[in-house]
C-alpha cells in the first residue's frame, strides 16, 4: 500500500537533515549522488538506511509555484519546496537569486536541520524558522561548502533562503514573524 510507504518516508525525514540542495545524513557513509536525502522505515538505524530512498537531479529544478510571505514588516515572494526532491535540489544549478528571490523549504515536522551548499555556485542567507513562524536565527551559506551547518534548535519547521545579506538590508532578526498574506505558515501547510 502506497500510505504507509509514504508515512514511513515522511516520519524518517524527520531523522536526517535537510539541505539547501539535499540532506546529508549524520555519520553515515558519504553518498555517491548529489543532494541526495535519505529515508527508511522507522526501525532502521541511520547508517542502515543510507540505499533505501535517494533522490537526485543533475540539473536546476523548474521554477516552482510561489507564495507571498510576509517577513516581519517586508514582502517577497518564496518558491516553494514541498516534495522530498524539490527540498533536495532546493538552488542546485541555478544561475543565481536575485535581491527579490527566495524559497522557502517546508519539513513535514519540526526538527533540528543541516543546510549546505552542494552544487550551488552563489552564497545565500538561511533563516531557520520554528513551527510558529518565528525565525529563530540566520546563517550565511557559502558557495560550493558541503559543510553542513546544522540549526541551534531542534524546532525547525521551515528554512527561507534569499540572497546573501537580504535579511540584513530589510532588518529582518531571529523574533521576527513570518506569515503568508492572509495566515501563518502552519495553517498555510496544514500543520495543526
């Protein structure tokens, strides 16, 4: 049956970190595709799980759909990446993000996540952001470093990337509320 399957992958995303491009499990052997997350039944260790599930593409992902948020008191518009291969490739062989840009990654449940730059030749800011909708701290990703950078809390639901410095420039801090136009990002994704 395609439902368990389907909860089972979702439940173990929860287990490995998400990507910009991709998830890199913790300590588990270096994977041979790019930007590759990987997910197993829940009883399976990580290491164990490294060839179940792997998703990859060796080329940019299509714009995807957009949705206006609301960043504090700023707009901008935010692809979104909901698909386990479209939270994978996230920037991966794009050209670039211009000022205007982000996307926005949505993890199907809140979680410490790792972020890195495989494949993706532009540096970028994160905002790590819990459940609520609050950004609880921005990093700075650098082109071409696979170093993960991991989130400081382990209540991440959602990661919003822009070009580097756009938080900066708009005042945008860890506490600030991110929202659609009309409701928060939980009822935006139907978390309740």
């Amino acid at each position: 049956m395609r439902t368990p399957c389907l909860l089972a992958l979702f439940a173990i995303l929860g287990t490995f970190t998400a990507g910009c491009d991709g998830s890199k499990p913790p300590q588990a052997p270096a994977a041979k595709a790019p930007a590759a997350p990987v997910a197993a039944a829940p009883a399976e260790s990580p290491k164990s799980a490294t060839n179940v599930v792997q998703f990859h593409l060796n080329r940019a992902l299509p714009k995807l759909p957009t949705l206006r948020l609301w960043v504090g008191p700023k707009e901008i518009d935010a692809e979104m990446c909901l698909t386990l291969q479209q939270i994978a490739t996230g920037l991966m062989f794009r050209p670039g993000i211009a000022d205007g840009e982000s996307m926005l990654f949505v993890l199907p449940q809140p979680q410490q996540t790792h972020f890195y730059m495989r494949n993706v030749t532009f540096d970028i800011d994160a905002a790590y952001i819990d459940p609520e909708g609050v950004i609880q701290e921005v990093v700075r990703l650098k082109k071409l470093d696979e170093t993960p950078v991991p989130s400081k809390s382990d209540n991440i639901q959602f990661v919003l990337e822009t070009a580097p410095g756009w938080f900066e420039r708009n005042g945008i801090k860890p506490g600030t509320l991110i929202r659609s136009t009309k409701r928060s990002l939980r009822e935006e994704f139907g978390f309740n």
